[in-house]
C-alpha cells in the first residue's frame, strides 16, 4: 500500500503548494491593480510633477538617440536619381547661347492693364514679330507639333502622343517681359535688348534672359533636338505660352487655360510645369550654402484692398481735428501694427518642409537649426515612437497592460505634443524676417493717394493695400481681419465704416461724421492647393524629383537636395486649377558658380538680369529627360 499511500501523500504536498502559488497570484494581481490604479491616478494629472517626470523620460532616451535622429532624411525625404537610359541632351552651348540672344533682342514687354488684343493690336505689336521668329529657330516644331494661337498671341502647342489613355504633360511659360526703368539705363552692363553672349562670364544679359525666355528657348531646343532623332512621345505634351504673365496673365493664360479645358477637360492633365524657384549654388551668398532645388508646389493667393476715407472739405483754416488723410494715416498704422504675426501654430506644411530640407546649410543661422532639430526630436517623444509600447505589452502582466498602458500611451502623447508646441516656438523666435513671410499674409501699403491743393481739406484719400494671403489662410479670413481691426477706430473717431459691400459701423453722431470704405481694388485670387508630396497621388512629384536630382549633381558626384518650397508670387499656374492637383513651379538653371560677381539670382525685374549659358545646357537635359521619362513612367 505504500505506493498508495505516497500517491495520496503526493496529492496532498502538491495541493498545498497550488493554493500558495493561487494566494501569491492574488497578491500580484491585487499589486498591479493598485500600482495600476495609482499609475493612472498620476497621468491623468497635467501638472508639472507628472510633466517633469514625462520629460525626464524623453530627456534620458533622447540622449542615447542614433544619428537618424539628427538627419533630415525623415523630414526631407529624397528620391534616388532617375536612372536615365537614353542619355542627356548635351546640345551644342553656342546653339543655345544664340538662341536666348536672339529671343532677348525681340522686346516683348508688356505693361500693366493694357487693353485686349483684340481691341488694340497695336500695342501688341512684338508677339507676332516674337512667334515667327520662333518658327525660323524651331522648324521641326513647327512641322511635327500642331500650333493654335489663343486670343491672338498665345501659343498652345500639341505634341500628340502615340497612346491617348495617358493624361498629357502641361509644359508652360511665358513670352512678355517686364520694362526696363529708363531712368536706370546707365547700370546696366550691356543695354537690355542687346542679348549680349559674355564669352569671359559664361553667361547672356538681358531683359526676360531669366523671365523667362531662357526655359522658352530650352523647351523648345529640347523637342526641336528630340524630332532630329526621330523620338516620339507616348504621353501627348502640350506647351502653353502665355504673353501678360507679368501683368497678371489674364490676356494670355486665362484664354490658354479655357482652352486646354475646353479640350481636355478638368482634372485631365497629369502634370504642369511652369517657371518657379530655382536651383541655387552652395556658392550663393543667396541661398542657404548646399546645393539645392527649390520647386514652388504651392502659391499664396493674392488682393489689393483699397482703403478710403471721405470727409467733409473745405478752407484748410476750418480744419478740424482731423481731416481724411489724418484718418487714412490713423487707419494704415493699425493695419501695419496688427499685421500677420507667426506664431507657433503656423509652423507646419511645405514651408517647414523647406526649412528641415536645408537646415543643415551654413548661411542658415544656428539657432534655427537647433530648433529644428529639436522639432524633429520632439515629434518623436513618445512611447508609441520609440517602440517602447510593444516591448512593455510582452513584459508586463495583462491586468497591467490592459489598463496602465493605453494611460502611458496617452499620457506620453500629451507630453510629446507639449514638447512640440514649445519647439514650434523656438522656431518662431530663431527664424529670420525673412523667412517668416512664407508662413503668414503679408500687408504692403504701395500706394496713397489724396489732397489736390493747399489750403484745401482734402475730401477723400486713398490707400492701396497688396496682401499675398498664406496658404494656410484664404481671403474670407482676411476681409474679418479688416473688420476685427479697423472697427474700433471706426467708432473712436466717429467713422461710417462699410467693408466689402456691408455697413458693419454706423456713426455715433452725424455731425463731423466721415466715412471709412474698405473694397477690392483688384479680384482676389485664393491660395493654390499644394502638390501632393506623399502617398500614390504624389506619383509625378516623385518622378520630377529623381529626374532633378539625376541632372544637377556636384564636382563630388552627390546629387543636388530637392526642397519643396512655395511661391510668394504667383505664375500663369493661377488659372490651371481645375486642370490638376499635380503643379511643379520651377526654375532650372546650373550648380556651377557665377562668374560676373553679381550673384545668380540678381536682375529678375531690376538691372543687369542675366542667365548662365551652363544653364541652357543643364535645363535642355532636364527636359529631355523629363518628356521620355513621362512616356514609360506612371504619373
């Protein structure tokens, strides 16, 4: 029986140890429920103990943190270079140099509000005289593309391709150029309209050399250089050439825009390219000292608002306390002091983008690097970040995990959006004036206009207003702007106010009352959507950046950074909207530094504007490159 007997004395040993191990169990689940109702109890305080501690935490993890903590590449994502199998364009330099030289000499400028062409052809008289030359310089163009000239002078052209399932490529620019000051005549190097070809400089002077005759010229040498080699596209390419881009483009693009709508429809391109910002040297005192490409894939909107104070006139020594210009002077010191202000809540979109793209440049001033770093850092502040969930989910007991960790999680998101506000705000207070203005509505008072004579009150006065609206804004908010800032003195000084159309003040007394009108002086045009960067949308902006980053590369071989940007002014894009999400402003040119001691980027709209023949050489490559790579390659 003794087997029996150990048997049953077995049971009895083993029986007494589960219930000792089942009353540890208790004591362990009965610990993790209180530590795990004390931890809860501690993060759901917002206080600065329970903050000190989430801040010590990050602190200890972000000083081990990895060097892929510092570098741009999360926050400035790059494409590898597009391996380009056909080869460069490589056209002869003295082919294209005398090109630009003789699409310099046709002075093709254009002024603000001229009539329409229609009505006074006269005034356009340099656009035919411009497209017959383009087609003695371009004959296979002229022969192989198909030609519809819009609303007079602008030039639409069509290079069918071989399947027409594909949405067409949108290539544009513009043939006018601005006037040249003739009061500034005597500072120019080489006269305006003389295409000078500056053998010692490598470079072409003159007016529209840059804007933007140069990318013109190369458009059409690179389709011009493709026909020779009998290459035909699969995806059809149309070239839009506006001619009042620098008076707002509403003869030229506006027509041109309708019709490649009335054609194709909307959303029926898949990508446009016009001109925009460019490729800058990390030799130029300009830029922010690395060799980068800075497309524009978005542009603020625009308006002109004028201002207008009427009050009673009269012999200036019955003046009273203040007369409309004194008023007017009251109203745009308001609007200057209350102007746009960046503050932390801005710091976000392209333009941040931007700024962590070239970050790591000389010229960029340290404490907004530091900043930015810190940015980066933050955002990766928290468990869910660093991966710390999932590793304390495997370790910790269930009745923990179930409820202390979605608290941690919680609670570490709390912390890592506290970090992010307060690194937002050293970016505000590091950035530059100069930079700021990408983020915020800008406010230029350009013009004033009121008085006719001494001795004699002034009756009304005028102040026009330029505000080139952030892309985070519209124009709605800006019109409550008004209202929210000029109401009070409205009413101080006893002022009707009626802004855009509605009476939003009415007098308090009607003796020595004035009256305060707020109006578009011209239309506004709203912020353009941006580009997409990211996800299967952005397609086109991933292949133009490999293409770019294929073509402008340094004496070390390492491909130029490529920083979407946004234009503060805008192109002939503005009428495109409908056409496409995918828009790409960009102005090609060359890495290789200038030579005629100026700097790349002076002359656009001032004296001694000139562009780099290496220039012509490097944008002729990118758009032969471009236009065969767009017919194998999904956009």
């Amino acid at each position: 029986m003794l087997p029996t007997s150990t048997k049953a004395g077995a049971f009895h040993a083993d029986e007494k140890v589960v219930s000792k191990k089942t009353q540890r169990g208790n004591w362990t689940a009965i610990l993790a429920l209180v530590l795990a109702a004390a931890s809860l109890t501690f993060l759901s305080l917002e206080n600065a103990a329970s903050n000190a501690v989430n801040d010590s935490l990050w602190r200890l993890t972000s000083s081990a943190k990895s060097e892929a903590w510092t570098s741009p590449a999360a926050v400035c994502p790059q494409q590898d270079p597009y391996d380009i199998k056909d080869g460069f364009a490589d056209l002869d330099r003295d082919l294209l140099a005398s090109r630009l030289s003789k699409a310099v000499q046709i002075d093709t400028t254009v002024g603000d509000e001229w009539p329409d062409p229609d009505e006074a052809p006269e005034r356009w008289e340099a656009f035919p005289k411009f497209a017959e030359w383009l087609s003695t310089a371009f004959p296979r163009v002229h022969e192989k593309l198909s030609l519809e000239k819009i609303h007079q002078h602008g030039l639409l052209y069509t290079w069918k391709g071989t399947d027409d399932t594909l949405k067409p490529l949108l290539m544009m620019s513009h043939q006018d150029v601005v006037p040249v000051n003739q009061g500034t005549l005597d500072q120019w190097r080489h006269p305006p309209f003389d295409g000078v070809i500056d053998d010692e400089t490598d470079v072409v002077w003159g007016r529209g050399s840059t804007d933007c005759k140069a990318w013109l010229v190369s458009l059409l040498s690179s389709v011009e250089n493709l026909l020779e080699k009998d290459w035909s596209p699969k995806r059809t390419i149309l070239f839009s050439f506006g001619f009042d881009e620098e008076s707002g483009g509403k003869q030229g693009a506006g027509y041109l825009s309708k019709r490649i709508e009335e054609i194709w429809g909307q959303d029926s391109i898949a990508m446009i390219i016009d001109e925009g910002n460019p490729v800058v040297a990390a030799t130029e005192a300009e830029g922010p000292g690395i060799d980068v490409a800075m497309p524009g894939i978005a542009e603020k909107g625009s308006v002109d608002i004028a201002v207008t104070v009427e009050s009673a006139g009269g012999h200036s020594s019955m003046a009273g306390a203040h007369t409309s210009i004194g008023l007017l002077a009251r109203i745009v010191a308001q609007l200057e002091d209350k102007r746009d202000r960046l503050d932390d809540s801005r710091i976000n979109g392209p333009q941040l983008q931007f700024l962590q793209c070239v970050r790591d440049g000389p010229r960029i001033p340290p404490a907004l690097r530091s900043a930015l770093k810190d940015l980066e850092w933050a955002s990766k502040s928290s468990f869910e970040h660093l991966g710390a969930y999932t590793s304390l989910q495997s370790v910790l007991p269930n009745a923990v995990t179930s409820l202390v960790l979605p608290a941690i999680n919680t609670w570490s998101e709390r912390g890592r959006q506290r970090r992010i506000r307060r690194a937002r705000e050293r970016v505000v207070h590091a950035m530059p004036a100069s930079l700021q203005t990408q983020f915020i509505t800008t406010t230029a008072i350009d013009i004033i206009e009121g008085g006719v004579k001494f001795n004699a009150l002034p009756e009304s006065a005028t102040a026009y207003v330029d505000h080139r609206i952030a892309i985070t804004s519209n124009f709605a908010e800006l019109k409550q702007h008004y209202i929210d800032v000029l109401s009070s003195l409205a009413e101080k000084y006893n002022m009707e106010m009626e802004a855009f159309g509605k009476v939003v003040v009415n007098a308090s007394s009607p003796v020595g009352a004035s009256k305060l009108t707020i109006k578009e002086a011209r239309g506004a045009l709203e912020p353009a959507p941006w580009t997409p960067l990211e996800g299967d949308k952005a397609k086109p902006w991933k292949l133009f950046s490999q293409l770019v980053r294929s073509v402008w590369v340094n004496d070390d071989g390492e491909p130029v950074t490529v920083a979407p940007s946004i234009m503060q002014g805008n192109t002939d894009t503005r009428y495109t909207h409908a056409l496409t999400h995918n828009i790409i402003r960009f102005g090609p040119s060359t890495l290789k530094p200038d030579k005629t001691g100026l700097g790349a980027l002076t002359g656009v709209h001032t004296v001694n504007e000139h562009y780099p023949i290496q220039g012509l050489v490097d944008s002729t490559n990118f758009y032969t490159a471009l236009f065969q790579a767009v017919s194998v390659e999904d956009i």
